[in-house]
C-alpha cells in the first residue's frame, strides 16, 4: 500500500512559494519543510518547472505576434513609399 502523501504544503501555498507571494516568514516556513520533505520538494520542482514552461510559452506566442505585426508594419510603409496617397498621416483634402 502506498505512503499517505504529505499535507502540510498545498499546491496553492506551493504557487505562492514559487510566485513570491508570501510573507518572509511563511516562505521560510515553506522553504524549511521543502528542505525535509523529499515530496513536497519534489512537487515544488515539479510546478516550478510547469510555471516556467509556461512563461517561455508566453514569451515564444508574444514574440511571433511580434514578428507578425512587423511584417505587417513593413508592408505598409512598403505600399506608403511606393503610393504617397497612402502613407500615414496624410488626408486627402477637398478643394471647395
């Protein structure tokens, strides 16, 4: 039968920990029991690793939606510089 798992440390106060959300005497509370328990510390590698997945995640989906609007920008100032009636800024004006 398999070791009841440890309880002292959620997966919230985890995230918490992780995301430096907690007061310095609750982190070293968590940091101290991290320290003895070979599950929790395992389960705090585990989400860490998850968090920072995610963050590059962000980061690769942020940068092509850059590199997207950029070739975007690119195209219109291409079509602005060889159809001066489109560049940016410039109105049209109607003579009375």
């Amino acid at each position: 039968m398999k070791d009841k798992a440890c309880d002292k440390l959620d997966q919230d106060l985890l995230m918490d920990h992780i995301g430096g959300r907690l007061d310095e005497s609750r982190a070293s509370h968590v940091e101290a029991h991290i320290a003895e328990c070979s599950e929790c510390r395992a389960r705090e590698r585990m989400l860490r690793a998850l968090v920072e997945a995610v963050d590059e995640a962000r980061i690769v989906d942020v940068s092509r939606k850059g590199e997207q609007a950029m070739a975007e920008l690119r195209e219109r100032a291409s079509a602005a510089a060889s159809d001066p009636r489109r560049a940016p800024g410039r109105r049209s004006r109607r003579v009375r």
